[in-house]
C-alpha cells in the first residue's frame, strides 16, 4: 500500500541534518566529555544544523506530525501529554530568560549570568538531541545510535590503552586517575559506557537471534564490543559506574532476550543468566582486580560522609534560595557560603548529587520540569507494559518497544548515578541521556507490514 508523500515527510531528519547529527554525536565525548567552551561552540552548531532540520520537515508537514511513519515507527505525538513536552523540551529557554530577566529591581535573578547563559545553551543542546529522539525514524534511530556505540567503544579502546601508562594517551590532563578516555574522571567515563551497554546488547542479541548467513560475524563483532566496553568499565575502578553497569547489564539481557518458545512471554531465563555470566567475566578477566580495592569499606565509608557532607550543604544552598534558585551554573560561586569546614579549603564545584545542584541552582522550575519528566516516563512505562501477547517474537524484536526499553535501561543508569555524582553534568552524558529519553518515549508501535501495522491477525498471517 503507497503511502502519501505528505506523510512520510513529517517526520525524520533530512540527509544533511542527519549527517550533522552523527558528526555532533561521534565528536561529544571527544574533548573532556564537551565540557569546555570551545568544544561546546562547536557543538552548539552543529545542534543548530539539526534543530533546523528538524524545523524544516516540521514546517513542511505539520498537520502530518500527529500521524506515524509509513515504516510504523514515527513519533505519535497525539498520544502523549502534549503540554508536558513543552514544557521539558522548553524548560533550557524560559528557565534561562526568567534568571536572566530584570524583574527583581532591575536586577537578575541569576548572580552569575554568564554561567546561566552558558548552562542555558547546553541545555537547549540537551533539548535538540531529545527533539531527535522523538522526531527520528526507526532506521535513523539505529544510525545515530550505532554512532554514539562506535564512541564508546573508542573511547573504551582508549581507556584500555591507558592502562599501559602511555602519557600522550592523557591529553594533557594530569591526574591519578589512569583509565578515563578522553574525560576528565573516570566516573563520567564510566558513565558514558554504562549509557551504551543496553543498545549493545540490544544490537548484539538482535544480530544472534536473525541468524543472517551472509554476515555471520556480527553476533561475534557485537560480542567483542561487549567485552571492550566492560573491560574498560572495570578498569576505570569507578564504584557506581561498575554497580550500575552490572544493574543494567543484567537488566538487558532478561528484557532483551527473545525467547525460543511463545509460552515463555520475552525472557528466555536460562539464556540471559548465560549470556550475563559469561560477559561480565570475560569483562572482569580483561578489566583486572584492581577496581575492588575501590570497595573497601573504610574507603566508602570516608568517602560517603564527605561527599554527605556536601550534600547537605547544598541542601542549605537549596532552601535559603527557594523558591528562585541562585541561577543554573551558579553552584560554584554559591557553594563556599554552605561549605562545611570538613570539606577544607578545596573548591567544590560539584554537588555530588545532580538533583540537589539542580535543585540549588533553578529552585521551583527544578521541581515543576522534574514533574513533566516523572509523569511522562511513568506514562510510557505503563504503555511499554501493555504488550499483545499474540505478536510473534520476531516482529515484536523488529518494532521499537525493544529500542524503548533499552533506552529506558540507560536512563536508569544515569538517574541512579546521578544521585552521588555528576554524570548530567558532562555534556556528552547528558546529551546522550536526552536522546535516550526521546527513544524511550517514541511509543510502542509495531512493524508494518506491507504498507499497514502489523495487526496480531496480520503478523500471524506472515509468520
């Protein structure tokens, strides 16, 4: 069945967009994670690049954006709570104008308005790789996230290379830390390889399970990058990166794992258990031991009742500047007043806890943007649950429901590490958990087949 050409132009990134999305993608990690002003110029324009992109098919077709793809995976917007995505995908533009804006005697409400400025374009960046998440096709989707798993497993090659002590491999950075890739710590390069591990496995189990004969070796290729990025993981010895990534890891293959059998729903228990054991070994062969000294329990302990003591400060910070906030990126310059003598004379620029920074800096627009977010992840989980039980398994691995989940299994890792450091911080990380947000609330929409979605009666009719 043809599809109109209107439809099929109102969703999706042009080929020049799209080609400036994987550049934007594959160079995030590549100078401190983005986390410097230069880096983040030339970031901020090639975000500019997609933003129009997407503003081109958006004008082109706007009564056809309520409308999916023809290949079943377009972004079904009239399904979601549309006042909700104003308000998060806009949150980087009026936040920013209100602690900017003169209205408290002529004077803003952000005492460094640089940095608000600044802390305001990242997240407009933030904003643009979402707005991409929602707005892709499926195929495009797989694109860009095959660009964002070729930087991790870069930047875990690099990592490993660290290992042998060469000091060209640092970057100028000089620190004790060994394994941190191109970032400036281990936990934030961490972070970012836990973010890749479920598309991985997603990609990996998805090449095993179609057995394709004329490429054999893709199961093998996405199994080395498995081991790559663990290896690496491990030997970046960051305590909640490691904890998180065994989470997920285990998450991905008991959710991801299609099962032999239809009486067995989506989780073929004795594959997954397999699978897991055997990469998260060959993962702590390639990785070394050295990382359990890291979970000492005296090293937790003092390292918990600093950065606790951090965290109450911020607590501090947070209520004295209720409900305006001391501006987004005004942590640095407002922390000294709130910082305890135990912490000594150090700078503390980071709260060790994203929610609470957040929460510091932007006060009530934290909580109302933190809301939209809550309601509409709780909104597509509920959808993502409600599976037909009458697809079969290999449409059901085709549609995007095992994109959704796998997307959803990264933002869980960084919202768990998110509460004792700063991975949202970083640029690359944030950008890369954006548009794992907007995959995860693509919807749950099922392959077509010929021309029309693929109903259970049609499905069965194929198989």
């Amino acid at each position: 069945m043809q599809q109109s050409t209107a439809a099929s132009r109102s969703i999706g990134l042009p080929g020049a967009s799209l080609i400036a999305c994987v550049c934007l993608f594959l160079s995030a990690p590549w100078i401190r994670g983005g986390n410097r002003h230069l880096a983040m110029a030339v970031l901020e324009c090639m975000g500019l690049l997609v933003l129009t992109g997407l503003a081109y098919r958006a004008l082109l077709g706007p009564r056809n954006l309520r409308r999916s793809h023809p290949d079943g995976t377009g972004t079904n917007l009239a399904t979601w709570t549309p006042w909700l995505l104003v308000i998060v995908l806009s949150s980087p533009i009026w936040i920013t104008a209100l602690q900017l804006a003169p209205i408290w005697n002529g004077v803003p409400l952000s005492a460094t308005p640089q940095a608000t400025l600044a802390s305001g374009l990242v997240g407009l960046l933030c904003a643009i790789c979402m707005l991409t998440g929602l707005s892709v096709t499926h195929d495009q989707a797989r694109v860009l996230m095959l660009a964002w798993m070729l930087g991790a497993v870069l930047q875990a090659g690099i990592g490993l290379l660290q290992l042998g002590g060469l000091s060209a491999l640092d970057f100028g950075l000089i620190s004790p830390e060994k394994v941190k890739g191109t970032f400036a710590s281990k936990n934030s390069f961490a972070n970012f390889l836990v973010l890749s591990l479920p598309m991985v496995c997603l990609f990996g189990l998805r090449a095993l399970d179609s057995r394709r004969e004329a490429r054999p070796w893709l199961p093998w290729a996405w199994g080395f990058a498995l081991m790559v990025i663990l290896a690496a993981l491990f030997a970046s010895a960051s305590r909640t990166g490691i904890a998180t990534g065994i989470l997920v890891l285990f998450l991905s293959f008991v959710m991801l794992t299609p099962s032999r059998h239809p009486a067995h729903a989506w989780v073929n228990g004795r594959v997954a258990a397999l699978g897991f054991g055997i990469f998260l070994v060959l993962g702590l062969i390639l990785g070394g031991i050295d990382w359990l000294a890291r979970f000492d329990v005296q090293q937790l302990a003092a390292d918990s009742s600093l950065r606790a003591i951090n965290r109450q400060g911020a607590w501090l910070g947070a209520v004295d500047a209720w409900p305006t906030g001391v501006g987004l990126g005004g942590f640095r310059s407002a922390f000294p007043h709130y910082q305890a003598p135990e912490l000594g004379l150090f700078l503390v620029d980071m709260a060790h806890n994203d929610y609470l920074q957040w929460l510091m800096e932007a006060g009530v627009a934290f909580v109302v943007v933190a809301v939209a977010v809550i309601m509409l992840v709780v909104r597509q989980f509920i959808s993502l649950t409600r599976r037909p039980s009458n697809i079969s398994r290999n449409h059901l691995m085709q549609s995007t429901q095992p994109m959704a989940i796998a997307a959803g299994l990264g933002l869980l890792a960084i919202a768990l590490h998110a509460m004792v450091d700063y991975p949202a911080r970083i640029p690359a990380n944030a950008m890369l958990a954006s548009f794992l947000m907007g995959l995860f609330l693509r919807g749950n929409r099922l392959p077509q087949v010929r021309g029309r979605v693929a109903t259970p009666a049609a499905t069965e009719a194929q198989a």
